[in-house]
C-alpha cells in the first residue's frame, strides 16, 4: 500500500551500479561508504535497509559521482545528483520505518501472540500518511485498520487481556 516503485527503482538501479562495478566500487570505499544493500522479496525490512544506506551514505556517493563526473555512467550520476530523489527516498523511508520496527517486535524470539494487539496499536499510532486507492483518497491509517481487522482475531485479543503485563 505504501510501495513508491519508482523511488525504490532508482535507489536499487544506483546501488547495483555501485557493487557492480570495479572502480566506482572502489572509489565509494575509499571515502569511508557503507555497503549498499538491495532489497530481497522474502526479507520485508530489506527494502527500508536499502533505504537507510542509500540515505545515510548519499553524501559520499555524491562526492564521488563529483569527482569521477567523466568515469561514471550519466544516468547514475544524474540520479546520483538528484537531490529531489533523496527527498522521496527519506519521506519513503519515514512511512516505512515504523512497519520495520514493527515487523522486527513480532519477529523476535520472545514475542507472544497476546503481544501482536500493542505492536499493531503501535502501529496505528506512527502511520500519518496518506495514499491513494482508485482515486479516492484514503489515509495509510484506514488501510492498516483494514489489515490489523484481518490480522487480529479473537485469540489475540483474548490473549492480550488475559496476559498480565498488559493489565493497565
């Protein structure tokens, strides 16, 4: 519901580049660049990962396309230099980060199903964005409700309110 294909494209076409060839690769280390990583299908918080080091390391791979202007491929260094690219990938970042954390509560070792009611309240709580569906808009929040009715089901509830550290 939130996907931004076209932000996420861009981000992933500018990280392969950069792992893929030889002397950008080595260029972008050589300033002090963290690895870039790409998003996999079967990892759901690998899309907001790709996003944070694009982010976190956009400074460098800047300076690098600057300094290398005639050894690097145009279309990477125009979308290098696009600063309304990174605009879109931190505001795709922001709408996406509060799902990781959430993905990674209800993923972890120690996370019980009376726990799932709090982390999708949680969740609730930090989605203040919008989005568009058939043209009629709907707010990212209207659509999580939609999908904690679907997720939630009565043993988690009930498990919630029976489970004494959640007694308020």
């Amino acid at each position: 519901d939130l996907d931004n294909g076209t932000v996420k494209e861009e981000v992933i076409k500018i990280a392969k580049y950069f792992r893929n060839h030889h002397l950008p690769n080595a260029w972008y280390k050589e300033e002090g660049g963290k690895q870039l990583s790409l998003p996999i299908d079967v990892r759901w918080n690998s899309v907001t990962d790709c996003l944070q080091a694009y982010v976190d390391n956009w400074t460098i791979l800047v300076k690098v396309v600057e300094s290398h202007r005639d050894k690097i491929d145009t279309k990477i260094s125009d979308m290098v230099l696009d600063i309304s690219l990174k605009r879109r990938a931190e505001d795709y970042l922001e709408k996406m980060k509060p799902i990781s954390v959430a993905l990674d509560k209800l993923q972890a070792d120690k996370c019980c199903i009376s726990d799932a009611v709090g982390i999708w309240k949680d969740l609730e709580e930090n989605i203040p964005i919008t989005a568009q569906e058939e043209n009629i808009p709907i707010t990212a929040q209207d659509k999580l409700k939609k999908r904690c009715e679907t997720a939630l089901i009565p043993a988690h509830l009930l498990a919630h309110i029976l489970d004494p550290r959640h007694v308020n």
